[in-house]
C-alpha cells in the first residue's frame, strides 16, 4: 500500500488517498485513531460507477462511521473508474441497458456474465486491501463491511473471517447460485430494502433475505425507491455497526 495523498476534513476525519498495486482507495481515520488506540474497520462497499462519482456519498457515510469511532475504507473496483476497462463486462453491461431501455425481463445469462466474474475479481482485491489496512498500527479491527453489489458482501460474508458483520443494500440483482452462498452466511446482517426500488425484484430480495443462514439477521424494509432512502434508514446501520464492532 502506498499513501499519494492526505487531507484533514473539517470535522477532523483524516482522508488518505492509496494505491494497492494498480487498484486506488480512500482511507478514512477518525481523529481519536492511534497507534496507543487503534479502532475497527467498516471497508465500504459501491456500484461499479467509479470512486470519483461515488466520492460524495463514500465521503459521507466514512465521517458517519468516524462518529461511530470506525475508520472507513474502500477501493475502486475492477473495470470502473480509472481502471482498465474489462470487455466482458462492458458487453454485460450493454446487454443490461438493451433489456431495460426494451423492456424487457433480464435473463439469468445477463445477471451471470455482468455478476460472477466481478465478485471473482473483486473479493481477493478487498481481502488484499484487509491484508494492508489491518497491518497499519492506527487500524486494529474488527472489520464490518457496508454496501455495494450485495454479491460481493455475500462471497466476502462467507470466505473472509476478519468481517463480523455486515450492512447489505438490496438494491443489485444477484445471480442464482449466490443463494445457495447466501445460505452459508452465518455473521450478524443488517439489510436494507427500500420496498419501491423501480429496479430491483422485490420478491427476489426477500427471497435472499430468507436464504441467508445468519441467525442474526434484520430487513430494513422502508417505502420509496432507490434513492429515497431515509435518513433513519442510516442511523439504524450505525447502531447496528456499533453493537458489533465495539
């Protein structure tokens, strides 16, 4: 890992812009972190639009996490950003807009090819990312993991043991055989469903819901679509974050 970048945000959040290789990243550390206090992680999820589009909203919910006394952190994902550009995704993701501006269903194929091979690439990206930001004195975990395509967290859920709970947005589609992986899930989970998503199968979220094996699990459920998620809606998730990581 290496740091290219640092700023003190106005509540007193140090933001640190990094390199892993070739894949960029934002650390955030609360102004409480030290090497004589180091304080869990939450690795911040995102859709595959690029960090500097997501910037205000990772941005946002890193200085809700540093209230919490979490660092925040997150890196771009494969094929987006300033990141080589992948052409089986972009073929997926043009099959994507065909069927939607059509209207019509999307196949389980489109799901697949757009899907899988992200979550092959991107979970040992992000626990390669946990390998760095684990090792940093300031950082001592335990780490949660909020957001982004649901696939990933569900394969990080169950293959990455230092996550101890995790915050899923239904909000993604999610390929059939992620059920059967949901069903190996067994951390505390925290989901949020907003019940009006004009592009997501209701249904097939609660359908996920049910699969995971966790015995601790909470559906978030609130009226409004994609974007309208309330307020509320986040500081639940904190709480959440703070019952499980402190």
């Amino acid at each position: 890992m290496r740091f290219t970048s640092e700023q003190r945000l106005d509540d007193g959040v140090l933001e640190r812009k990094f390199t892993l290789g070739e894949i960029p990243g934002i650390l955030w550390t609360p102004a409480s972190a030290s090497a004589s206090a180091p304080v869990p992680l939450i690795l911040l999820g995102h859709p595959p639009l690029g960090l500097h589009k997501m910037y205000p909203r990772l941005v946002a919910r890193a200085r809700h996490s540093a209230v919490e006394g979490f660092a925040a952190a997150t890196i771009e994902l494969p094929g987006s950003g300033d990141r080589p550009r992948w052409a089986a995704a972009e073929q997926a993701r043009a099959d994507l807009r065909r069927a939607m501006e059509a209207g019509e269903p999307v196949s389980d194929e489109i799901i697949d090819a757009l899907i899988l091979p992200l979550v092959d690439k991107a979970v040992p990206e992000s626990q390669a990312a946990l390998d760095a930001l684990l090792s940093l004195p300031e950082i001592g975990g335990p780490v949660g993991y909020s957001g982004g395509v649901i696939s990933i967290g569900i394969r990080l859920a169950v293959v990455e043991p230092r996550i101890v709970a995790a915050g899923f947005f239904a909000g993604s589609f999610v390929p059939r055989t992620m059920f059967e992986e949901a069903r190996q899930v067994t951390i505390p989970l925290h989901v949020l469903l907003q019940w009006d998503d004009e592009g997501n199968d209701r249904q097939a979220a609660l359908d996920l819901f049910d699969a995971f094996g966790s015995k601790e699990k909470t559906l978030h459920a609130n009226m409004g679509g994609h974007t309208g998620v309330p307020q509320f809606a986040g500081e639940d998730a904190a709480g959440f974050f703070a019952r499980h990581l402190k």
